[in-house]
C-alpha cells in the first residue's frame, strides 16, 4: 500500500530536477482519461463541460508528446461500457469528438500527427466515423506522433475479435494451427501494426486499468495520479515519463 499512495505524493511535489533522457522516451504512452466527471462535479458544473475542458488537456498533452518524440500516444476515449452512460452524455461525447477532429485537424497535420483510431468504430454516428476516416486518410503518411483514439473500445471485445480473425484465416488456409503464436495474434489486435505501451498513465486517482489494452500491456509500467484528467498539464507527463525511466524493466528476466 505504500507505493501506491506514493504514487499519489509524486505528481503533488514540486520537482527540480524534470530533466528527462531524451533517449529513453517511451516510445507508446497509453492514457486513460478519468476524471472528467468529478472535475465538474467538484466545480458544480454539468459533466459536458468536464468533457470539454478535458479536451483542453488532448491539446496539451498530445503537443507534449510530438515535442518529446513520443511515436505513439494512445487515450482512452469512449469504452464499450459508455454505452451505458445517460443518452444525453453520449451524444455530448459523439459531437465532442467530431468538434475536436474538425477543430484540431489543421494544427495536428501542420504539426506531422497521424490521426488514428481504434475499436469498433462501426457502432459509432456516420458522422463519426467520416471525420475518423476523412482525418485517418489526410494524416496517414505524416511522420510525427500517431495519435490512437481508442473509440467503443474494450479490451475483452478486441481479443474476441482477434480470435474471429484468426479462426476465419484458420478455415480459409490462410494459416494453420502451428502458426498461432503469442505474434501471430498481436498482430489482429487492433494494435497490430503498433508497438505495445511502454507506459500506461491513469488520472482521478483510481487503480485499474478498465479493460483497457489488456492483451498489451502485460509489461507496460503503470503509472497513477490522483488529479483529474482536465487538470493533466505537461508537468503530470513529464513526472511519469521520468519515473518510467527510472524502473527496472526486466521482462521476467533476472539481472
């Protein structure tokens, strides 16, 4: 229990010394994005102005992670159990979504993102889905950060899938039961052209992972804070990018 409330110490102190290693930045920073809710609530506020100040948040984040060379950056946006939430927050979600793609595209292309996504996005509004796909096709051969909404996504679905995938291409002869390995079905993951996260980040000061990247991150480092996903500045990040790069990462080997 010590080293989890020493989590919560850490993003609230004042550090001198942020200097990171810039050869050691990770290259896959996933984050799930918590805390919108309580940070209106705190502020007696609807919970669709939490929703927009936590797009605030994208902006500087996502900035951050271009600027440190991050390759990847992937936020948890809309789990398949949001589907559950009041119908009036989801279509808050949905317009939010296509508010921040048409608002932000010019500035992410200008700046090199590739604006990706990932889950079953043929649940979402056709809306939706043309500006992910208008976004996707516009950004696709950019060099800089791939930015991976992860949308109607959950971890559970996504194995199931794979596991369709690979049982289709197993009747077709496109492959046989031999060559089912631990890659062969990394590779139909909706991550399958990515590198796993090496560094998994959650805000609002709960310790799980939410079905989210459950098949990836079986050696991502984990990194907690207790302070809402729209209060999450360049600072937080690089707080958990310098303690990722103090860990052991062994990978179950022995030094």
């Amino acid at each position: 229990m010590k080293k989890l409330f020493a989590f919560f110490k850490r993003d609230k102190e004042i550090s001198n010394n942020l200097d990171l290693d810039m050869s050691k930045i990770p290259k896959h920073i996933a984050i799930i994005m918590d805390g919108n809710g309580r940070w209106a609530k705190e502020r007696n506020l609807p919970r669709a102005l939490g929703h927009k100040a936590g797009v605030e948040a994208i902006r500087r984040i996502v900035k951050e992670c271009n600027k440190l060379g991050v390759g990847y950056l992937t936020l948890y946006a809309f789990s398949t159990e949001n589907w559950n939430r009041p119908l009036k927050e989801v279509d808050s979600l949905m317009k939010l979504l296509v508010e921040y793609l048409k608002n932000e595209f010019e500035e992410l292309n200008a700046n090199d993102v590739v604006i990706n996504s990932i889950g079953n996005i043929s649940k979402l509004p056709q809306i939706c889905r043309t500006e992910l796909n208008n976004a996707y096709e516009k950004t696709k051969n950019n060099k800089g950060l791939t930015l991976n909404l992860a949308l109607n996504y959950g971890g559970r679905n996504e194995i199931v899938d794979a596991v369709k995938g690979i049982y289709i291409d197993l009747r077709s002869g496109k492959i046989s039961k031999d060559e089912i390995t631990e890659n062969i079905l990394s590779k139909y993951m909706y991550t399958g052209k990515i590198p796993d996260p090496d560094l998994i980040i959650r805000p609002s000061g709960e310790l799980r992972l939410s079905n989210f990247l459950l098949w990836q991150s079986a050696y991502s480092e984990l990194w907690f804070s207790d302070i809402n996903w729209p209060d999450f500045h360049e600072k937080q990040l690089r707080l958990a990018i310098s303690d990722y790069q103090k860990r052991d990462r062994r990978f179950g080997k022995v030094r």
